[in-house]
C-alpha cells in the first residue's frame, strides 16, 4: 500500500501544509494560511463575540477598514469558512419582527481562533523589525 499524498502549497521558498491536512500535523510545522476577507471577518466575529451576524459583521468590517463590504461578499466568505470548520453558524429563536425567521449568529471555534492566532503571528513576524514606511512622491 502506498503511503498517502501529501496536501501542501508552495509558499514562495517553503511549504504551507493546507488546514485539512490533519495527517501530517505533527511530522512538520503547520500554518493556516488565511486570505484577506477571511482575516477581515474572523477578527469582525471575534471582536463581536456573541453578537455576531450578517450585518454586525459589515458594520464591524466598516469600523476596521473604513469600507462597507456587499452583504454577498461578506456571506460567501462566512460559507467559506464555515465548511472550513473556522466560524459556527447557529441559529436563533424564531422573530416576530423578522416574521417567524430566525437570525443565524456566528461563533469562532477552536480552529477559526487558531487560525486567527497563526496570522496574527505571521503578520508581526512580517512586520518586525521594518522601519516605518515612507513612500516618494
């Protein structure tokens, strides 16, 4: 029996083992490489806690960045993650004011807050030691 296929990106000059490789977790260092809008919206759910929804999210998101993202931009990145195992989707009692609707929250779980902590420390190992940026106009 042949050994299984190893599920790994190249990342300029090293190897990035991707999330679901959870084989080889322990034979080599494991990172999570998350894209920017997955960045963006974890940090929104975990800065939100409890209160975390569709639109919570985009105003989270606005207070961050300044910029109002389209709720699809903003749901598609949630599915994303979601089957990801990185956000929970719950939802809530039924409204009467959403007309017998539930609103879905989302949560972190173990693997999105690890997946938040991972780039957290790439983004200040990428960042330490650089001076302040100054740009020629």
């Amino acid at each position: 029996m042949s050994p299984p296929r190893i599920a790994w990106k190249p990342f300029y000059n090293f190897c990035v083992y991707t999330y679901e490789c959870k084989l080889h977790r322990n034979r080599r260092p494991h990172m999570i490489i998350l894209t920017r809008a997955e960045e963006i919206i974890l940090l929104a759910i975990h800065k939100l806690k409890d209160n975390a929804y569709g639109v919570t999210i985009r105003e989270q998101v606005y207070e961050d960045i300044g910029v109002y993202w389209a709720f699809g931009a903003i749901y598609k990145t949630l599915k994303k993650m979601k089957a990801k195992g990185y956000v929970a989707k719950i939802a809530s009692e039924p409204l009467s004011e959403r007309g017998g609707r539930s609103k879905y929250y989302y949560r972190l779980t173990s693997d999105g807050r690890e997946a938040l902590q991972d780039i957290a420390r790439v983004n200040a190992s990428l960042w330490d030691g650089s001076t302040r940026l100054e740009f020629e106009e």
